[in-house]
C-alpha cells in the first residue's frame, strides 16, 4: 500500500514486520526490490493506536508528509493520513495474530551487565552460556561454556564441535538469556541469525539516536529494531554492531559488552562516501581480474594486444602497479597494495616472481622479457629533441675539419667485424716501403667532424656512455641513423676518418707514427670468418691484408718481450630473432681470440691505443690514460696449465683492476705497454669520443676542450653507467645461452674443459660449445686442463638455474 501511495514499483510481499522504535515504526517488507526493502515512519505523539504492549504507534494530526533518503534506505517523516493509519494498524493486528511481530516492554531476562559482571567489571563464565570468543586475529566462533579449565580459562565447546580451552580475554561477547546452551543447537542458531540480519536497520536507529544524542546497549539496539531482546535478537544486535563501521562506535567496555554511540553526520557522510568508494574500487578490480583470467587463459599466439592494458587510466595504473611489483621497484605503498591486491585476488603469491609471470601470461611482457633491462632504467631510444637534432646534423653533414683532411682514399681499406655489426668504427691499411719496413694505417671513423663537444647530442651520449649490445636488440650511443648514415664507415664510400699511421721496426716496435684527419674509402667489409679465410688461402692479390697479419705477428711478438700477459679465451656472441616469439630463433656463435683475423685486428687496435698515448705524453695533451698495474704472480706459475682457456682463466683471476690516469701515460702491465688510451671505438664508447674531442683539438692547433679534471669526472660518471650496462650484457647472454641449452635436444653431450676445482670434485668448467663457465661434479682421475663430457640435466634461464652432469664413456 505504501508503494501505490507513493508510485512505487508493487513489490510481491510475503512477509510484512513492523518494529516499534521509540514513537515510530520501521515497516519492513520481506523479499522487497531495494533499496525500498525497509522504511522507516517516525511519527509524533499525537493520537494514539494502542497496541496490548507499552508501545504507540503516534501520528500526527496535520495533513503532508515528508520523505527524507538516508544513506542506506527511505525515512518517511511526519506524516498524518488517517487512512494510512488505519491500514498500518490493520496490518499490525493481522501480523500479530499471525505471530509475526513480538513488542514486550516486559522482558524476563538479565541484562549482560548482570550476567557477565562482577565488581570488577570482568566476565564470570558458567557452565551452559552461549559465547562469542576470537579464536584467532582472523576470526571468532560461537561456543557454549562446558567447564572450568584451571583457575581462570574455560573449556568450550564451539560451532565446529571443537573442545577448546580459552582465556576469559578471548570472549568477545556472552549471549543475554542464552543459558543453558545446547551447543548442537549453535549451528541453526548462527544460521537463523544470519538470516535476520539487515544492516539498513542501523541507519534507521542511527537517525534516532542522533537527533536525541543517546548511546545504546546491545540489548536496547535489539529491543528497537526486533522489538525483542531475546538471545538470537540480541545477537544479532550485536553481530550488526561488530560488523558496522559507519554509524555507531564503542564508546565503553562493560564486561563482554559495549556501549555504543552514534556518530556524527557529518562524519557518517564521510564514512558512507569512503564505503561507496571503496566498493567501487573493489567492484572495478573484480572486473579488471575477469580480463586478467581471460586474456591468461588465451593461447600464446591469441593474447590482447600490450596497448589493451594501457588504453585506459585504470587498467594502466594497475598494471603499472604491477610492473613496478614485478621489478621490484614500487614508488609507494599505494603501487604495493594495488599489486599485491590483484594477486591474492588471481590467487597467486605476493612475490615479484608471480607478478612477472602473470604479466607474462596476459601477454603484456614477452616470454623472455629481458628484467635486468627495465630494471636497470637502461636508456633504449632516445628523446625527440635529440632525433631532431640529428635530422639537422644530416642535412648539412658539416666537417670542422675539411681543409686539413688528407686524401687517402687510394689505400686498400680492410674493414672486419661481426657479420652483425651496425657501426663500424676502424678499418686497416698497410703496405711494404722500401726499405723493407711495414707501414700500417688505423683509420677510425670521425663522429667529432658532426658532432661538437657540449651540444645536447653530445651531452645525451655522455649520459649514456657507450652503445648496449644485447641479443636482441643495440641501443646505440649516437641516434641510430646518424650513427649509421653520417658517422659509419661504408664499403665503396668516401668517409671522414682519423688516421693514425705507423712505421715498424722490424722487431715490431713503434719506428715512427702521425695523427691526422683523413678520407678514405673502405674497399672489404670483412667478418672475422672471411678474414681468416682469405689469410688463409694467402692469396697473392690480398698482400695487403697479409702484411697486417705480419705486423700483428711482429706486434705480439714485441709485446710478449715487455712482459704482456696472454688472456686470450673463447667468447660468444648471440643473436635472437623474433623476440615476440615464445620460441624465438637463436644464432649462437663461439669465437676463439687467438683466431688469425681476431688477433690481427685485436693487435692492430692496441698499436693505435699506444700511438695516442705517446703523442698525448709528448704533446702534454689531458687524455683517459688507461694502465693495468702488472700482478706480481709470476705468470711462468701457470706454465704447466694448457695454453688457452685454462691458463687465461687462472691469470685472470689473479689480475688488478685497471686504472685511469687524465695527466700522463701509466703502464698497462697486462699490454705490456708503456701507455695506452682507448681511440678506436668513438661511435659506440663515450671515453674514446673523449679522446677523439682531444687530440682533434690539437690537430686543429686549438687548446683541449677538457683539463684533466673535467675529464676525470666525466670518465666517472661513464664509469658508472658502463659498470651498469656490462652486468645488463652479461646476465643477458647467460640467459639467452641457458636458454639454448634448455632447448638442446635431450641427452646431447657437450664437450667442457675443467678450469679448476672448487671443493672435492666439483670443478668450474668452460663448456666450449657454448663459451658458458659453469659447475660439475667430475669423477676420480680427471685434473685441471681435462676435456670432460657433459649434459644438461637442468636448464632454467628465468631463474639461472643450469645443472650439468657428467657423462663417462
């Protein structure tokens, strides 16, 4: 009826209960649409309609009504329609009838003060009462009190019918008038009392008190809103109590029961707005974890595109939390909590190893996303400004140096690298004199003739101090295009260059040697494997690329007699395609250094290192002088290891950092020279583009851009980031060859030599298929320098885990 007074949708009422509260009635209509479900009429004392309790339901004789919306429901205020009157007291008396609403003033049951209390205001516990205890932080359980434990704990008898002992600080609350408890009966109490719970009820007793600013009892709160302070009503009192957070606090402890008070409005507003928020948050993460469960449970090759995740501000601050979660660098406690949120609601565990997994699965980080490398915040592209600025040094293409440039462009220019190179920095030249002699020329490409110390592109490949080489991709130093097509030597093309030339003694000293700026045109682009070849077949219309072999032979030769110290191992490069690919393509290549075109090229870049430093001694010009003081092992101790690998590994274990020095030349021990600087190398490492900055300068016969000091403390910051980067390269290509590993076929045997042995027979080994040192437990009679066999039994690259195990034949 009250729905067609006031249009209301008609609900279909199977249950209609009316509660007396202090002058009104909340009318309550079971299996109502809500928020209608329960209405409260507040009604001033006018005209009375007795009921046979104490209780009045009291209207008022003026002619409107109000309706006021509380946070929870509908409050009709002061309304007088003696029509609505006559039916609600219908109701009430057919509801009476039926037995469907109890409103005794006249209760027979003890207050919980007299129950539980004593003088000291503690709970005293008897055999039979109904209880509620904590039975740890995350919950608390009904039981019925059985029998004393010991002077002060009980053994009770909980709803799961588990005896358990507790402490009197354990009870939480004593059930009023529930003595005598059959605690087979707990379950139909708990159930019966779940079913009567209606939170909506509290706001209506909360707008009550608030205008009369009174506190209430558990019992009291039952008697309003139930019209009963029975057990289950006061129960379930006190369950809606415990479990609000909006509209009443505790405002003192009697026994195991509260007083509680209503809070005020304004700060209920505030409390209901935080609530709605947060269901609103909750009801948004529910709904961003159905994506996540869909798009893991899609195949590999079906996964939602990255940008899904980003598209919207929600979606990207969670994953966004995520990522940091999975990379263990959250900016705050918010990143935090919305990540560990979104896993326990996955059901995954609250560590960065699940948070990278479940980006994995929903396709936002690739299979073998690289962690070191988001990690580390390794700078990959480059700021538009800079890409700007580069278009504009290509379409000009200056050269500071132009008229002091010799033309050398009729010298055979070998140029030899990894087949994959990107930037090619150095190519060689040599040719017989007279006299017998070689004469070598080092012609290194010429980044400074485009770009000038101080500008910002100079300034962005000082930040990032050297090109990264990984795997998977290179993140050049310079932007790539002007690396590329500006800076790079080219077959077949006039380039800009420094050439530094020397003349050899026939014992493979320095004779005599010039600095100067040069144009060239690269005749071979040559890799290491062709280069090897085409020394090998020796053929006659290729002398020059055998008098650079000669002088390398000579060089070494030298070097050895100044007490250089032979490291030449294996290395491996790997190059990954298809990264997106959960199975990309790996090309794995071993390369040995003491290979002919290897070592040519290796001592050619060490002469040239040595020329800069002596004319940097004579000329006094500050320079990043690099040494390496020679240990004081006495390197014949190793004599009896295999040359190689074994004996490498054992001296380099033994060998001292290097050293930089900005004023004067220090000896590199390990070279066996008396001086050395980095040049060869000026579009891929910062130090050596420093090097270039200097000595241009004093080919132009101006003063160095750098003193000593500003060069040291850029070589400090390089320092830092090329530390950074060698650990990012490293880990990755233990990765990408662990992952090789784990995909050879089973049972493949490996050939490794044993490089020395860490405790009984567990030896460090190098496996030479793949140039990875690893572990392994060798048997009796195998010694340093063996050549063992060896397979994966194990192979994880996310979590670095290779385990190798002998194979005896």
């Amino acid at each position: 009826m009250l729905n067609e007074l006031f249009n209301f949708p008609s609900p279909k009422l199977e249950h209609m209960a009316v509660r007396v509260i202090n002058g009104g009635a909340i009318i309550r209509f079971c299996a109502a649409s809500p928020p209608f479900a329960a209405s409260i009429c507040c009604l001033n004392q006018h005209r009375a309609v007795q009921f046979h309790s104490s209780h009045r339901l009291s209207i008022l004789g003026r002619c409107h009504y109000q309706l006021r919306f509380g946070y929870g429901g509908l409050a009709i205020r002061r309304w007088s329609a003696q029509s609505l009157v006559d039916m609600v007291v219908e109701e009430l008396e057919l509801l009476r009838q039926r037995g469907g609403i109890r409103a005794s003033n006249k209760l027979e049951l003890k207050s919980s003060e007299e129950i539980i209390g004593n003088k000291s205001g503690k709970a005293v516990l008897q055999k039979g009462l109904l209880l509620e205890f904590k039975k740890d932080p995350e919950r608390v359980l009904l039981a019925v009190a059985q029998k004393p434990d010991g002077k002060k704990n009980w053994m009770v008898s909980d709803q799961n019918g588990v005896m358990t002992s507790i402490k009197p600080q354990q009870v939480t609350f004593i059930v009023p008038g529930a003595n005598n408890f059959d605690h087979t009966e707990i379950a139909d109490f708990i159930q019966r009392a779940q079913d009567n719970l209606d939170p909506a009820l509290l706001e209506f007793a909360w707008i009550e008190l608030i205008e009369k600013n009174e506190s209430i009892t558990v019992e009291a709160l039952a008697e309003m809103i139930f019209g009963s302070a029975e057990p289950l009503e006061s129960y379930c009192a006190h369950l809606l109590l415990s479990k609000d957070d909006i509209y009443f606090t505790a405002l003192e402890a009697k026994g195991s029961s509260y007083v509680y008070g209503p809070r005020p409005g304004v700060q209920v507003e505030e409390l209901v707005r935080r609530k709605h928020a947060k269901e609103a948050a909750e009801k948004e993460l529910e709904e961003f974890v159905k994506l996540l469960k869909s798009a893991k449970g899609m195949p590999s090759n079906g996964k939602p595109p990255k940008s899904t995740w980003t598209s919207e501000d929600d979606y990207l601050k969670r994953i966004m939390s995520l990522k940091a979660y999975a990379l263990d660098d959250c900016r705050n406690e918010d990143e935090k909590r919305t990540a560990g949120m979104i896993l326990r609601a996955m059901g995954l565990a609250k560590t960065s190893t699940a948070a990278v997994n479940l980006l994995i699965d929903i396709g936002y980080f690739p299979v073998h996303v690289n962690l070191d490398l988001l990690k580390l915040n390794i700078r990959t592209d480059h700021p538009d400004e800079i890409l700007t600025a580069a278009e504009s040094i290509l379409s000009e293409l200056p050269d500071l140096d132009k008229v002091d440039r010799k033309d050398l462009t009729h010298l055979k220019v070998y140029a030899i690298d990894v087949d994959e190179a990107d930037e090619l920095d150095d190519a060689l030249s040599a040719t017989r004199l007279q006299d017998g002699r070689i004469k070598i020329w080092i012609h290194v490409a010429d980044p400074t003739s485009l770009v000038e110390a101080g500008t910002v592109i100079d300034k962005e490949a000082l930040k990032r101090g050297t090109s990264v080489f990984l795997p998977t991709a290179t993140y050049p130093m310079f932007p790539e295009k002007l690396a590329m097509e500006g800076m790079s030597l080219k077959q077949g093309k006039q380039c800009k260059a420094v050439s530094v030339s020397v003349i050899l003694h026939s014992d493979g000293s320095i004779a005599e040697y010039s600095v100067e700026n040069s144009i060239i045109k690269p005749t071979y682009m040559l890799t290491y494997e062709s280069a090897s070849e085409l020394l090998h077949l020796n053929l006659e219309e290729e002398v020059e690329l055998r008098l650079l072999s000669e002088a390398a032979a000579l060089r070494l030769q030298w070097r050895r007699q100044q007490g250089s110290v032979d490291t030449s191992t294996i290395e491996t490069r790997i190059k990954v395609s298809n990264l997106d690919d959960p199975d990309p393509l790996i090309k794995l290549y071993v390369e040995n250094q003491a290979d002919p075109a290897m070592q040519l090229v290796s001592e050619m870049m060490i002469l040239c290192g040595e020329v800069i430093a002596t004319l940097g001694s004579l000329k006094k010009i500050p320079l990043p002088y690099r040494g390496q003081p020679q240990s004081s092992m006495d390197t014949s101790a190793f004599a009896h290891l295999p040359e190689g690998p074994v004996r490498s590994s054992a001296i380099i274990k033994l060998m001292r950092a290097a050293e930089l020095d900005f004023r004067k030349p220090i000896r590199h021990g390990i070279l066996g020279l008396p001086g050395y600087v980095q040049f060869t190398s000026p579009i891929r490492r910062y130090l050596d583009l420093l090097a270039h900055y200097q000595v241009k300068a004093f080919l132009r016969g101006d003063s160095p851009p750098f003193s000593a000091g500003q060069l040291e403390g850029m070589a400090s910051m390089v320092n830092m980031t090329t530390r950074v980067v060698k650990k990012l390269t490293s880990s990755s290509l233990r990765y990408w060859i662990i992952e090789y590993l784990r995909r050879a076929p089973k049972g493949r045997k490996f050939s490794a030599l044993v490089l020395r042995f860490i405790k009984d027979r567990v030896a460090a080994i190098l496996i030479m298929d793949v140039g990875l040192q690893s572990s392994a437990w060798v048997s009796l009679g195998v010694h340093v320098g063996d050549e063992v066999k060896v397979q994966v039994e194990e192979a994880c690259p996310r979590d670095d885990i290779l385990t190798l195990k002998e194979v005896l034949t």
